[in-house]
C-alpha cells in the first residue's frame, strides 16, 4: 500500500530523504473503516462492526496482509457469485504485485480460504463462491 518515492535531490534541505506516497486505492473496500462518509457522520456500531470483521488481517505478517488485501480488492470487483476461473483472468495483476512468487493460483486459493474461514466470502463448492453482504 505504499510506493517509494525518488529521493530529494542532493541540494534539498533533506538531501537524500526518502519518501512514499500512500496507494489508499489499492486498499479493498471492505478494509476501509470509515469515520465520516458522504458528509455523514458514521455511528459507532457500524464502525466497530468493520473493525470486528477486519480484525484477523492484523495478526497476519505484512505480506500476507498484502495477499489478502490483493485478492479481496478482485473479489470486490466481481459479481456477487464468481468462480475460481473468474479471478485467475486477474492472475497477470497479481504477478506484477507479487513479481517473487511462483505460485500464483495455489496464492490465490489460499487467500481465498482466508476469506472464507473470515466470513467474507462463502465457498460454495466445485470452485463456485458468494460474497457475503
């Protein structure tokens, strides 16, 4: 969710600091717990309901994190029922999210696990799964 950016050049104040720039697009949906939205102040139950469903990524290293982010962002993108065969159409996206893994469907799989045993997405069976609402 962060992309590096070129350091200062050589006669800036903070010659050679490094900064980054925050990919707030990249984060899925769902991860996204909103205070305020559309001018509209959200009340606490609602808030703590998407930080309850949300919990399990913060005991997940920063790469798996990453993963599941990824994959969930996909899943939002599609209809409410979706197949395997409809996010491996996404597997080039992931290769160049994640250029060092060579497993990208089994990755896929995995992380899809995760949201099924999350409750965020329900496996149906024979690759066939539903979003939950």
């Amino acid at each position: 969710m962060l992309e590096k950016r070129n350091p200062l050049s050589h006669t800036a104040r903070r010659a050679g600091w490094v900064g980054c720039n925050f990919l707030l697009d990249r984060l899925p949906e769902e991860a996204k717990i909103y205070l305020i939205k559309n001018k509209k102040i959200i009340n606490k139950e609602e808030i703590q309901r998407v930080w309850d469903k949300m919990l399990f990524l913060s005991s997940k290293d920063i790469e798996s994190r990453g993963w599941t982010s990824d994959v969930l962002k996909v899943v939002e993108n599609l209809t409410e029922n979706f197949s395997l065969k409809d996010i491996y159409k996404y597997e080039n996206y992931f290769k160049q999210l994640h250029p060092k893994n060579k497993n990208i469907r089994p990755k896929i799989r995995q992380q899809l696990q995760i949201l099924r045993d999350n409750s965020i997405v329900f496996f149906l069976g024979k690759g066939k799964y539903k979003k939950k609402d």
